[in-house]
C-alpha cells in the first residue's frame, strides 16, 4: 500500500501545526519522522490515522484520495497508529481488549479470538497471556497487544508514535525485529515517531525531518546525526555574550536525586545552583526535567537522595514550607496551575501575600496592587480578573506576586507563548532577581533561549541529565545531541 | 402574536438584553406550568391548589409561624452549606449533620439535669460539636481517603438515620415501650421557650440571622472566605500560590456540619419535643436546593429558603383540602431547582448578548468542579 500525504495544512489558532507538507510513504519501509516539540510531528501522524482532520490538503491511498473521520475508518483503510499511552482498557482481560472494537457480534466468539491472537504473537516472538488483565502487564507487553490488534485490524500503515519511551531494552529490540519482519517480510509501511536519533538510525531507511509545521528535509538514514540535528533545530546561532556576574554559595544543592514513578524516573540526578546563577534544563517534553523542578519545589517527594537549601537538608518539606522559606515555583499552564481565572488581581494579591490580618484590608491590598501593576507593567486594573489578561500580562502578574526576597526561583517555560518585548522584559526581572542573590532554575524548550539567557545548562533525555555544561561552552548542536541521549 | 421585526440593530440587541435580565424568571415561570399541567392530569385545578397552598402557607398566624420555624433550621442549613459552595464542595453529608445535630442534642436533654438556660446552652454546643465531628468524618475521607464527599456524605447519612432508628427503639426508648415514632417527650426547661402556641422559637430565629450575617461577614471580607473562593474555583493554583487546600476543606466542611446540627437542635428543641425517627425532615436536601437556587447571590437565600418553607408547609394543607398528597409542595421545589439548572445558562441556549458574553465559561453552579481535587497531585512531565 502507498499512502500520499499532500498539502496538509492544520491551524490552531493563530499556530500553525502543520503548514503544507507533503510526503510519500512507500511499502516495506520503516520511516522514521523526527523533530522538535511542537514540530508537528503528532499533529501529522493524528491526520493520517484519522483522530482529526486536516483543515486542507489531500491524503491519498494507492492513488486514491480518502478521508478519514476516525481511526476506526482509517484503519478498515489500512492505517493503524500506536498512541504513546495505549489506548487500552486496563480493567479488562487481554482477550476483551483485543475484541474490542473487531467483533460486533453477540454473542463474542472468544475460542476464535483467542486462537488468532495466539497465532499472531508467535508470528512476531511476542509472549501474550490472552486470560491476563491489562493492568497486570508491562508497558511493552500492552504495546504488543496493541500492535496486534492493529495489525489483526487489516493495517497495512502502522504509525508508532514514541514507542520506546517505557520499555525495556529486551522488549524494544522484541519491537524492532517485530518491525523489521514486518517491513521487509509482510510488506508493511511502518513510521516510527521518536526524538532519539539512535533509534533512527538503527531502525529506519528514510527519514523525515519537520520544524515549525513544514518539512524541512528528508534523508536516507544511517547518515550522519550532524545533518539530522541541523535539520531539526535549524541553523546554529552565534553563542551569546554573558556579562560576567560574581556567584555566591550554593543555594541549591540536589545530591543523588531519584524520584517520579513508573511513568518517568529521574535518577541519579546531581546538580548545585549558586547564589545569582541563572541554571536551565533543555530536554524535550516529559523527559523529565519538570520532575526535578517540581521536585526542588516539595511537589513530588524524592524517592531517594537529597535536596539542600543553603545548606539546609529540606528534602522532607511540604511545598508550602519551602515556600515560607524562600523557594517559588512557577508552573508552565500559568491559568491551571498558578492563577485563578476568576479572581481579581487584587484577590492574587492578597492570598500571595505572606502575612495576613483576620479581615481584609480591601483598600490597602487594592494600593498595593496598583503599585505592582505599575512596577510590573501590567496592562489591566486592580479589579480585572486573570483570565482577562493576555498571557504576556499573566506572566507579569506571577512575577508581581513573588515574595521579596527570594532564595531559589523555579521556573517552567517561563516565556513560553510572549513576544519579544515581553520576552525580554521576563528576563529582565529574572536578572533583577539575580542581583539580589536569588538562585534560578528553569527550563524551556526553546534552546536559544537557554543558551542566551543561562550561566550553566543540563539537558534531561529519558530520564536522565547529562552533564553540566557552560552557556558559553556550548551551542544548539551539542545541546541538541544531548537531547537524542548522546553524551 | 408576531413580533415586529426592527430595522436598527441596537433594538435587537436591548431586547436580548431585556430577556438576559428577565431570565432568572424564566425557570420559575416554567416549574409552576409544569405543577399546574401535572395538577390538571391529577384532575384538580390548578387554582383550587394554590389557593389551599396559600391558605396553608399565610392563611392565619398559625401558618405564618409554622412557616418561620421551618424556616428557621432550613436557614441555618443553607447558611452553613453557603461556605462549602464557595469552597467547591458538595456537602450532600448536611442532612447526616443535622440528624447528629439532633442527636447531641437529645442525649445531653435526656441525660444531663441543670437549670434552663445552662441546659439548652450545653444542648446547642453539643449539637454544633456533634454535627461538626460528623462533617469533619466526611472532610477526612475526602483529605485523607480521597472518598469523594458526595459518596462520603450519603454513607454516613445512612448511618445517621440507623444510628437514630436505634437510639429510638434501644437505649432512648420511652418508659412505655419501644416504638419506631420517638423518644419520650424530653423536659421542659430542656426545649427551647415556643411562641405562644406555636412551634416557633424565637430565639432560635436570634441564631439564624446571627449565623447568616457572620457568614456574609467571613465569606466577603476575611481572608478565610477569600482562600474558600479561590479553592472553589482553582484547588490546584490557590495551593500554588499557598493555600493549605487539606485544612480549608476540613474548616469548611466542619464550619457547615456545626450549623446544620443547630439546626439539628431547633428542630429537635422546638419544632419537636423529642427525637423522632425522620427528625430532619428533608431540610439539609431543601437547603441545597435553595443554596443551588441562590446561585452564589447570598443575599437571594433567605427569601428563597422562606418561598421553599411557605411551599412545603402549604403542602401541608393542600392535603388535608384535596386528595393531592402533601409532597406536591416538594414536587414543585425540586422541578423548580431542575429547571433553573436546565435554564441557567442562557448562553448555551443560544440567547446571546455580544457586549456581555466572555468566553470564560460557564456560570458557577454549572461550572462547580464535581471533585474540586481532580488534580491533588501535580502529575509532572
């Protein structure tokens, strides 16, 4: 089956998800498709299994142009996706998950069933259990049952979005020679979704590569990772200029860090930030940097190791007792998680605030905020709610109600979504916070960002940081190595 | 009747806002068409019933009083559920709270000899005291168990009424046998001083204004009030920015249960003489639906929860001059609440105002959380 993707085009809002691509995908071939957060790869992948349409552009099918409406059309069509989480039912038996959604009849012919799954697994080495509950098996083991459901499906087209992220290395090289098999002996086209440049090149024979919603190139892979990460993060800018700043004592020091759950560990995780220090975390989404700032903040308690205040072991306290001591911490969805969309300024204020009378001195909390909203410049009025304000005056606002002084300022994405003035406005606070000796750790995806505006930089792949660098040391190259998991 | 169709835009546009301002009527109108459609079927005329509800609910003094003292527990229920709305909690457990109310108060007027005032003073503490322990079970669950409080409070609910069932034909029976109606009369200097021949007690209408005015008082100007809002509306940002979530459910949740067992009490102390098997009555259910009627406008409760009080004591009285039984009163209630939830927000039934739409969300009742912890733990990555 040859599938072409052409023209797609998906918007939402004023962002462009994908912006005209078209690319074409062959039998008996693994693809690998590669790229930044927020490249465009899931948006893609979700059209072409028909979880959303595209707002234009055409997908054709041996020539044919088809429209999907929903995986399930997409896959009687020959396209099947693996979703990072397996969209299984975990309360249910193998058997069940794998009749669901195939069989319409009543009553379930499960003897059928089970005979068919039972061929299939050993045709590609998997070890299924039919009687066993999902909740029981492994993560790579769902993914197996949901590769044969799939494929138990008519899909010709299997898209497997992230598939290593979780499973052992036993399972994954049980996935990659299931993958081959099918490729090259079963004829199917088979698209392999992934940030890990490795996986690419030992897996794949052709790759896409995709930055800000358009194809930005394709090769046949193994080549070199150079031209890979060029592609992906696009040309290397000039290393910034950081004005020298005199550093204090270590205000935060994490010693042996191990924490998260089975979904993501953090482990092993070393790092001290001093007085003044501006610290940034690269990586890609959910690998793991947000655990280690939410742990810094007391909001996920470490599994092991140690966490130290200015010298001070804190790694049992609450977050609101951090927070008495001097740590803040401002989360990446500033209207979920931050704000509350229905208060007005003034009501941010005075909850923000550290000390509190029994009654609420309405007037003077109201001055007060004017005072903050001119210093700040935040556009919007003591009595406008949060969710009036833009996102840029959002921002302001969590910078407002930060205590003063601060020992250890903990950020998440913290420009995210701002045009350049508020940008750089951002930072200017941040580097006012750093004269008064506070310590800053962040993280951000954009690497620019983190190359221009930090002292010290460590990139989180898959749960694990890799060494420390200097901002001055590095580029988007090295640090986009990082990020595939290469030291 | 055909609408002249006009040729400015801003007469369109006065005449929608003209239907947003009268909307509030719109589900009221709608409950009493139901009832009457429902009272045609049952043969009996509409205004035939609503003369007989009137009659029962004002006709003499008799009425106008019966209708205060119930008023006056369904008050104090509303007042204390105001608190846990505004902290985003279904505090369905409150008619649990009021039977332990009740209950504290039986126990200290049957076991406990001092004089008058003392009495009723340490029957009233113990009834705040025993209907706060029991909120603050169901505050515990939801803290501690992650037991959402709707489940919480049904649970003990039922076990309130079979705590009650065996208190009545057990340990409190009366002297001349057990029976499934109550307890002996308690003493006089135990009951709460009544208004001439009524069931109403003055006093206790001292304790519902008092009860209101202090939570209008915490609820708009404390910083308590101020953290309830901010946790009804964002749990997880408000602890972001350092509110104690935990400890603001177990206040709330326990202020409430202090004054539905008041109410527990008035209505054990003076609406009663002695602890009955249904000693509630339904008030803690009511009072949800006048504080869900209310729509976070405090200042509308009381006339909802004396509208609601005239309505079911009417009811009364409807039965005894019709065959209709006496749960129409509730019937309409409970139609009336169905419909203003259905009709609440004007918006999604397409009526629109362009110069007052905002696109941030549904009004409050619609828009309260179910489980204002949804996300107690940050998930991370």
């Amino acid at each position: 089956m040859r599938v072409e993707l052409q023209r797609i085009c998906k918007h939402f809002g004023p962002v462009k998800a994908n912006d005209g691509i078209s690319l074409l995908l062959e039998e008996g071939k693994i693809y690998g498709l590669l790229g930044e957060n927020g490249a465009g790869k899931s948006t893609l992948m979700k059209i072409l299994s028909g979880y959303q349409p595209p707002d234009s552009g055409e997908i054709l099918v041996d020539g044919q142009p088809v429209l999907f409406d929903s995986p399930a059309t997409a896959l009687t069509s020959g396209v099947g996706m693996l979703y990072q989480d397996p969209l299984d039912m975990p309360p249910f038996r193998v058997i069940d998950n794998y009749l669901l959604g195939r069989d319409n009849r009543l009553p379930l012919n499960y003897k059928k069933a089970a005979a068919e799954l039972q061929d299939l697994s050993t045709r590609y080495d998997f070890e299924i259990n039919v009687n066993a509950f999902v909740d029981t098996l492994s993560m790579g083991e769902r993914q197996q049952l949901e590769l044969v459901r799939q494929l138990a499906g008519g899909a010709e087209v299997l898209i497997l979005d992230e598939p290593t992220t979780g499973i052992s290395a036993e399972q994954q090289k049980l996935l990659f020679d299931s993958m081959r098999k099918l490729a090259q002996e079963e004829g199917k086209t088979l698209i392999l979704v992934s940030h890990k440049l490795d996986e690419i090149q030992e897996l794949c024979t052709h790759a896409f590569i995709l930055r800000q919603g358009q194809l930005v190139g394709e090769s046949e892979v193994p080549c070199l990772n150079e031209n890979l990460v060029r592609m992906m993060f696009g040309q290397v800018p000039a290393k910034s200029e950081r004005p020298y700043f005199e550093l204090g004592e270590p205000v935060l020091e994490v010693e042996n860090l191990n924490a998260g759950d089975y979904r993501l560990k953090i482990e092993d995780i070393n790092l001290s930030v001093q007085a003044g220090e501006v610290f940034g975390l690269a990586g890609l989404e959910g690998s793991g940097q947000r655990r280690l700032i939410q742990a810094c903040a007391g909001l996920i308690q470490p599994n092991s190791g140690r966490i130290k205040l200015a010298g001070e072991d804190i790694s049992g306290w609450s977050y609101h007792r951090r927070q008495s001591a001097g740590v803040a911490y401002v989360a990446a969805g500033r209207l979920e998680e931050g704000l509350v969309d229905d208060l007005s300024l003034t009501e941010h204020l005075v909850l923000a605030q550290p000390e509190h009378s029994f009654l609420i001195d309405w007037d003077g909390a109201r001055q007060e905020m004017e005072r903050r909203i001119a210093h700040y410049q935040i556009v919007g009025r003591p009595d406008s709610t949060a969710g009036e304000l833009s996102g840029g005056n959002q921002q302001r606002l969590l910078f407002a109600l930060l205590d003063s002084p601060l020992k250890l300022l903990l950020f998440e994405h913290p420009t995210r979504g701002l045009d350049v003035r508020s940008t750089n406005y951002i930072w200017d606070l941040f580097y006012q916070r750093r004269e008064q000796g506070t310590a800053i750790l962040f993280l951000s995806a954009d690497l620019d960002e983190i190359i221009e505006r930090s002292d010290r930089i460590a990139v989180f792949s898959g749960g694990r940081m890799s060494r420390i660098v200097s901002a001055n040391e590095t580029s988007v190259d090295e640090l986009g190595h990082l990020i595939g998991g290469q030291q | 009747m055909k609408f002249r169709q006009s040729p400015s835009i801003g007469w369109t546009l006065t005449r929608q806002q003209a239907l947003l301002w009268a909307w509030p009527i719109v589900p009221v109108i709608a409950a009493l068409l139901f009832t009457a459609g429902l009272l045609v079927i049952f043969d009996t005329s509409p205004a035939v019933a609503v003369q007989a509800m009137y009659q029962g609910a004002m006709g003499e003094a008799s009425n106008r009083l019966s209708v205060v003292a119930f008023w006056v527990p369904l008050m104090l229920a509303s007042t204390g559920l105001l608190v846990t709305f505004r902290a985003g909690l279904w505090n369905i457990g409150i008619e649990g709270q009021i039977i332990l109310g009740a209950i504290g108060a039986s126990w200290v007027a049957l076991r406990i000899d001092a004089p008058a005032p003392i009495l009723i003073a340490i029957e009233l503490i113990v009834a705040m005291a025993a209907g706060a322990i029991w909120a603050l079970f169901v505050a515990l669950l939801k803290t501690r168990g992650h037991v959402h409080e709707i489940f919480g409070g049904l649970a003990l609910n039922s076990l309130a009424v079979i705590l009650t069932n065996y208190l009545i034909s057990g340990p409190w029976q009366p002297a001349e046998g057990g029976s499934f109606r109550g307890t002996a009369p308690f003493p006089d200097k135990a009951l709460l001083p009544l208004l001439s021949e009524s069931r109403f007690a003055p006093l206790s209408l001292l304790f519902a204004m008092v009860a209101f005015a202090l939570v209008v008082i915490a609820l708009r100007g404390t910083f308590w009030g101020l953290k309830l809002k901010a946790l009804g509306k964002n749990a997880y940002s408000s602890f972001l920015l350092g509110v104690s979530s935990k400890r603001e459910i177990i206040l709330a949740m326990m202020f409430c249960g202090a004054l539905a067992g008041l109410g527990g009490a008035v209505r054990t102390l003076s609406w009663f003489d002695s602890l009955r098997q249904s000693i509630s009555g339904g008030i803690g259910f009511t009072a949800l639906l006048v504080v869900m009627l209310a729509n976070y406008n405090m200042w509308l409760v009381p006339f909802i929860a004396l509208f609601f009080s005239g309505v079911l004591q009417g009811g009364i009285t409807l039965q005894l001059r019709t065959q209709l039984h006496s749960s129409l009163g509730g019937i309409l209630t409970g139609v009336m609440v169905l419909f203003v939830l259905l009709f609440s927000d004007p918006r999604k039934l397409g009526i629109t105002d362009t110069k007052m739409v905002s696109d941030h969300g549904p009004p409050e009742v619609r828009g309260q959380p179910l489980d204002p912890f949804g996300r107690d733990i940050p998930e991370g990555d």
